[in-house]
C-alpha cells in the first residue's frame, strides 16, 4: 500500500514537473520568436 501511494505520488510529480518544463520552453520559445 505504501509503495502503491509513493508510485502515485511520484507518477503526479513527474507530470507536473513536464508541464512546467514544456510551459517554461513555450514561454522562451515564443519571447524569442515574437521579435
């Protein structure tokens, strides 16, 4: 059951934290490209 919940928890971070990277290059991208 733990390891259950940690795979949960570590599934939900590893999402998250590839929206925000492809957020933050969307960003970048397109603040480079605008000019």
């Amino acid at each position: 059951m733990v390891s259950f919940l940690i795979f949960k928890a570590s599934l939900f971070y590893d999402i998250h934290v590839k929206r925000e990277s492809e957020y933050c290059v969307r960003i970048v991208f397109f603040s480079h490209h605008s000019d």
